[in-house]
C-alpha cells in the first residue's frame, strides 16, 4: 500500500486577537454565464483578516469589490485548475491590487501540468513573462523587480508521495493535494489552524480514496455541486455525484458540507439531488449563494456554522 503525503504550502503568522474563521463565497457558479451567478472563488479570513484566496473565477474581481475585500491582507491565492471558471480574473485581481498598499510577497499555488494543461509556472510566464506575456506590462511581478509586491509561485507535485514546504507555520496552514477530474490536473485545498480545518475541494470525480484521508474530520467541507445523480459518463469522469459527496462525507467523518458550483443541470432539480447527499450524510448541508457567508467562533465550536 502506497503511503500517501499532502503538499504543504506556507502560510505567514501573525498573532490572533479573536477566534472567528469565516467563509464567504465570491462565486457559486460554473463556466455558463446562465443563472447569474460568478463562477468559483471562496475567500476564508481568520481573525477577522481575509487571508486566503481560493481560486478566482470569471466575476469574481466584481464579488470581491462588492464584498469590499481588503487584498492588502491577502498572504495566499490558491488555483484548484486552470479552467476558465476558477482562475480567468486572476490578472484583473492583480492589476486591482497594484492601487492598494500591499508589500509583502503573496504566495500562487497551483498544480503542475499535464498536456494541454499548463502548470503554474507555465500559466504566469504565459500571462506575465516580460516582453511576450498576454499581459506583460504586469511583469514586475514575477521578474524580480516586486513593484509593488512580488509573487511566490508554489507549483504542487501531482505525484502523491511529495511534500512541498514554503515555510514554517503558526497562524495556519494551507495544504495541497491532487484529485481526479478527467484529464485535467487538478487540486483540493486544506486550511488548519491550531483547532479547525476547512477543505476546500477543487472539481473532482471522488474516486481515488487518498482524498478520504485529506478531508478527514474537516469543520467545514466545500464541495462542487455541479451535475445530478443520473449524468452521462463524460460529466462523471470530471464531477462527482451527489451520493457519492454524501457517502465521503459520511465516512470522512465531516462535521458541515458546503455545496458550490452549481450549474443549470444540478440546479433544476436543486432539492432531490441534495436529498440524494443527505440520504448518506446526517450533518448540516449548506447551499453556497455569491457573498454569501458563514463564520464559526473555534472557542465555542458546537454553536456551529452561523450564517452572517
């Protein structure tokens, strides 16, 4: 039996002053500009600072100005994929940065790559190279020159067995790991403090068993909801189905389960194909709306998730 080791990412410390980790959801949608809904993007604050970026999505740069997101207090963006719908506003979001006051590095995740598929490293020349990137008058950015902050590229491993380490962690760790969505590469992500851990999953089929591991006991899993229980095999080999979400979920040992990433098809019959995740899963479900939030106090954990 293979021993499988998440890729743990950095996270910069600092000291908390109040034990709230709060979740909203920038977008809740998929690739389909249907339904109104901006497609993914979740922003995870601890201690009433928004830390953590977890992909950025066609319409996310407008949640973020309409949630009045401060990117200065950013340390983390992390990509499950490069699909259009988790990652096209990255460039916007950065170019809205450069008018604020950050300094500091900020740290890029993303998976290696995989034909047709680039890695991150590969995706950032390609947006930001100097002289021949799609956006290359941005290039301060990864050249070295840091005006006004630079990025630090962690690109994960597919492979299983490694472990990335971008530095020592206090305030909370961000850790990485592959998943199976068709053939693209893709990743799920976990944020842990002392006392909570919130997994945010990238698009995936649920098949390979490592990611039972990864999501373990999590306080809050977000999962994508985008195709029903009787889809074909192509949407299959990319999405899970709402009973095998609710039959991880319930071994896992998962305390709260957050469904995002919804398209047309899992939303015309919203109501039955939740009930097929509650037929295995007897925790709370929630139901991802855009801006929509929920904050948790780790002092008081049985109080739950409450939504603000």
């Amino acid at each position: 039996m293979r021993t499988l080791f998440p890729v743990i990412l950095l996270l910069l410390s600092s000291t908390i002053f109040s034990a709230e980790i709060k979740l909203q959801v920038l977008g809740s949608g998929g690739p389909i500009a249907d339904d109104a809904r901006a497609s993914s993007g979740y922003i995870v604050s601890i201690a009433g600072r928004e830390r953590i970026l977890i992909d950025a999505g066609a319409g996310v740069f407008q949640r973020i100005g309409e949630a009045g997101i401060n990117m200065d207090e950013l340390s983390f963006i992390g990509f499950s994929h490069f699909h259009t719908d988790h990652s096209a506003d990255f460039p916007a979001l950065l170019k809205s940065a450069y008018f604020g006051n950050k300094t500091s590095p900020l740290t890029i995740a993303g998976p290696a790559g995989s034909a047709p598929f680039p890695g991150l490293n590969d995706w950032l020349s390609a947006l930001f190279a100097p002289g021949k990137g799609a956006y290359a008058y941005l290039s301060a950015y990864i050249d070295g020159s840091a005006d006004p902050f630079a990025l630090n590229a962690v690109e994960i491993p597919l492979t299983k067995s490694v472990i990335t380490r971008a530095a020592t962690v206090d305030e909370y760790t961000v850790s990485a790991i592959s998943v199976p969505h068709g053939p693209v590469p893709a990743l799920a992500y976990s944020i842990q403090t002392a006392d909570f851990k919130i997994v945010i999953s990238g698009d995936q089929n649920l098949s390979d068993p490592a990611f039972l591991e990864f999501v373990k006991n999590a306080d809050l899993w977000l999962m994508p909801f985008p195709i029903p229980e009787d889809a074909g095999r192509v949407a299959r080999n990319l999405h899970a189905t709402p009973s095998r979400i609710g039959e991880i979920a319930n071994t896992a040992g998962v305390k709260t389960l957050l469904l995002s990433h919804f398209m047309a098809r899992s939303l015309v019959n919203l109501e039955q194909n939740v009930a097929l995740v509650k037929k295995h899963f007897n925790g709370p479900v929630l139901l991802a709306e855009d801006l929509a939030q929920w904050s948790i106090d780790t002092d008081v954990p049985q109080q739950g998730w409450q939504k603000n």
